[in-house]
C-alpha cells in the first residue's frame, strides 16, 4: 500500500487501457449524457463531476489522465453505485472509482484534501490486518493519531456510546490473526507492480 | 430453517443491537444462526478502496469458511458486508483465473458454494409461512423504509428487489401491521464511509433523508443497515447542528419494528441502545412529552 514511484513516464500506458484491464470497465461507452453527475448524491461537492471524469479519461492524453488522478473526486465517491444504477451504457463506474483511487496513491498524485479520507480507510485496514476485525476505538485514535487536527472529534459522542454499550473497550480478535496477517503481506506485494 | 450467520464487526459493536432484535427474532421464530466460525471483516470501504485484492481475498475467506462448515446459506445483516461478500463472490465466480488467484492468495479452496442473504431475503423465508406471522401487538406506525444503497444496488449482483423504488421492505412491515409512506429519498445514499472523515458532508445527505421522512409524515424510519443507523441516529446532534433545527423521528431496525409487532420487549430488542429515543405519538391520548434520558415507554404483553 505504499507508494511506487518507479513508474517512467514515457512508458505509461494511457488511463483508459489500465482501467479495461483491471476493471474490464470500457470508458469509450460513455456518451456524455451525464446521468451519473445527475444522480450523484456528491457531484456538486466533486471538483469534477463523474461525467466529466470519466470524459477527461476518454481523451486518453497524459495531462487529462494525470488530472483524473490528481481529482477530489475520485476521494469524495461513497460507492453507492447510483451512477451505475442509471448509466443506460451499464458502464460500472463506482469500479472505475475503485481502479483510479488505487492508481492515484500508487503515482503519489491523491488530492492534499484526500488525506482524511485516505488515512481513515488506512486506520480500518490496520484494525483488520492486526486484529481480522475491527476494533472501533482503536480505529478511531489511528485515525486520530494520522490527523492530530480531528483529536477533538465526536469526544462528547463517545462516551455516550459507551454508556449505550456501543462501544467496547475490548477488541474482538480473529483465532488465526497469522492467517490474516499473510494474507495482507501476499496481497500488497502482489499490488505493488 | 437454519443459516450461516455472518454478523460482521458492526453488530458485536455499534451495531449490537442489530445482532440482539435479530437473535431474538430468530429465537422466537424457530430460526437457527449458525455463526460462521473465526470470520473475519469484510475489508468494507476501506478495502475496496485500496487495495482491490484484499476486497477480494477478506470476503473470499469468509464464503470458504462457511463453505468448509457445510453453510449453504449465509445471512449477512449488516449491508455493507452483505455487499462486500455479494460482490466478491459474483466477481470471483465470474472469472476462473481471478478464482483461482485470490484462492492462492488467501491458501482456501473458495468454490461459491455458499449463498449469500439479506436480511430482508432471509426474513422473507422465514415469514413465507403465515402461521409464523404471529402479531400479538401491530406495529401500527406510519414507516419511512429506508433501503440504502448497498441493499438493492447493483441490481444485476443483488438481484433483489427494484434498484430504484424497492418494495420489499415496505411489503415485510405491512404485514406486521405497519403503513410504509411514499417518498423519494428511499435509496438515497447517508454518506456511509465518510462519517468520520468528512462528517459535513454525511450531515448534508443524512438531513434530507431525515427531513423528508420528517415532512411527509413518518413516526419512524425503518432501516437495515448499521452504517445507515449511525449516520441517521448517532450522528443526529450533528445533523442538528448543521440544520439548524431539532429532529425527534427515531430510527430503528426492521428487526426491532418486527420484533415489536411480535411482543419482544424493548431491552430485548435493544431499543435502549439507540441515541434517538424510540418513542412513537400516542394514537388516542394527546401525546405525551418526549422524554429526553430514558424512553418511558414499556412493552405492553
């Protein structure tokens, strides 16, 4: 999951074929008619809205593919599959959100206004790869650990949960956690490529 | 009737009173959970946005347990999980290379044996017999049923239900003596995984669902889903705050609505849990005063 920066920039294959081949997700059905930004439930808080992402990466030149990578955008996508619900080319773009997200943190390139959002994902991760599960509290000070600036956040929500029994002090673990362990090791360095 | 069972980290923690309406539910109904020995996440968000073998290989792990343990049918509450292993599950048997890769990875033999339900499809089964359909107190509400996204979508994966209008929550509660309302924001997506990191914008898109269940009506919103029941219920003060208004509509789970319907008690059901007193207005009398602390209400047998 770390960054890769072995990348040499003349021998990039363009945006649009690496998404086919990971995704199998063919930007070129895509005919602007914008439903997807239509729908989206984030479209006017994304610096670019997801038709004109996904236009951008149809152009297939370099600066477009790099400013796709470089977008709010990909970070802000919840994943909630609207735009691929209404898309009449049944083009699957929330996978193509996933493929470009993975691809910006592979070039360094993620959005400064991402890291929130990618040092929570990252704090999730950890629980799991520790613990097999997650273990809500220590997710939350991770997170917090990764962003001093949030340490305030939800303090006064938190004890009441805890009242409620919400929350519990004690991690739930996995028996076999090597299992798990091995299995985030093989994953990242089958990714790193 | 038996299934795997599935409960994800959500419903041993935030979620737990998901896992208790359910259990209690079952045990009222004859329904056996068998919990899917040493599960482990299913990688939710996070994963799928990292790392895209790891949103393979957790769910992967989890299917070829239940496999391993003669599980044909595997419940999955929580609809994020139940999306996560769905989608996995559909990728991984829709390419034999990309099988036989994550199997290596995760060293199990995941065959796609196993089925993965939610909980709406599970508690279809158990109540396509009337006689179990036992209503001892109707749940005489007006619901706003609230799908999510994760339930319905993608409707070519899920395969249940209707992507944009869904029905089949509104269909289960009526028979447990319930009105479901008619309203637009039914699959309108809470925000889900950005409640910690970007927390405005998750009270943006929680403030218009609960404003127009609100608005047109409803006494309560039904969900099926613990990211949606965070987002709708814990995080109401900050929903408030950023509205600049007080909102009293409690939010529960179909389990907890049904099992109301049926006579369980309210601490069995885990009503207790919730940050949004569950507290519905008096039909006949005038209502009475909400209580802030403690819901006063008691399950009347």
């Amino acid at each position: 999951m770390e960054k890769c920066e072995k990348h040499s920039h003349s021998a990039r294959e363009a945006l649009a074929e690496l998404i086919e081949q990971s995704t199998g997700q063919s930007v070129a059905k895509c005919y602007q008619c914008a439903k997807c930004s239509a729908g989206c439930p984030l479209a006017e808080d994304m610096d670019i809205p997801p038709s004109r992402l996904l236009h951008m990466v149809q152009l297939g030149l370099p600066e477009f593919d790099e400013k796709a990578l470089k977008s709010l955008t990909i970070w802000l996508c919840l994943a909630c599959e609207t735009c691929s619900a209404r898309c009449p080319k049944e083009v699957e773009i929330p996978k193509i959100m996933d493929f470009l997200r993975q691809e910006s943190l592979r070039r360094g390139l993620a959005h400064a206004q991402a890291k929130n959002i990618i040092s929570f994902h990252r704090a999730f991760l950890d629980s799991i790869q520790y613990l097999g599960r997650l273990f809500e509290p220590g997710m939350i000070a991770d997170y917090k650990a990764r962003n001093p600036r949030s340490a305030m956040q939800d303090v006064l929500t938190a004890p009441r949960l805890f009242l409620k029994g919400k929350l519990s002090p004690f991690p739930h673990a996995v028996k076999d956690r090597k299992h798990i362990a091995r299995i985030f090791e093989r994953a990242a360095k089958k990714e790193k490529r | 009737m038996k299934f795997g069972y599935y409960p994800g980290c959500s419903l041993s923690g935030t979620a737990r009173e998901f896992d208790e309406s359910l259990k209690a539910l079952a045990s009222a109904v004859d329904l056996q959970l068998e919990e899917i020995p040493d599960w482990n996440c299913c990688g939710s968000t996070a994963a799928h946005n990292l790392s895209h073998l790891l949103s393979l290989a957790l769910p992967a792990r989890v299917l070829a347990l239940a496999e391993q343990h003669g599980l044909n049918e595997i419940l999955a509450p929580c609809s994020a999980c139940y999306s996560r292993l769905i989608n996995a599950r559909h990728q991984l048997m829709a390419d034999e290379e990309l099988r036989k890769e994550v199997n290596d990875l995760i060293e199990m033999n995941f065959t796609g044996s196993a089925k993965v339900l939610n909980v709406l499809e599970a508690l279809f089964k158990v109540f396509a017999d009337e006689s179990t359909v036992k209503v001892v107190k109707p749940f005489d509400h007006k619901v706003a049923c609230y799908s999510g996204c994760l339930l319905v979508r993608p409707a070519k994966v899920v395969n249940f239900d209707r992507p944009e209008d869904p029905q089949a929550m509104d269909d289960l509660i009526r028979k447990f003596g319930a009105t479901p309302i008619d309203w637009p924001h039914k699959v309108e997506c809470c925000g889900a995984g950005l409640t910690m990191a970007r927390t405005d914008l998750v009270c943006k898109l929680s403030q218009k669902i609960i404003e127009s269940a609100e608005k047109r009506g409803a006494e309560a919103i039904v969900v099926a889903c613990p990211m949606c029941h965070a987002n709708l219920d814990m995080r109401r003060a900050d929903i408030e705050a950023f509205a600049g208004k007080k909102y009293s509509i409690p939010v529960i789970y179909i389990t907890q609505a049904i099992g109301l319907a049926m006579g369980l008690g309210e601490k069995q059901l885990g009503l207790n849990r919730h940050l949004v007193p569950v507290v519905f207005p008096e039909k006949t009398k005038a209502a009475p005063a909400a209580p802030e602390a403690q819901p006063a209400q008691k399950a009347e047998e």
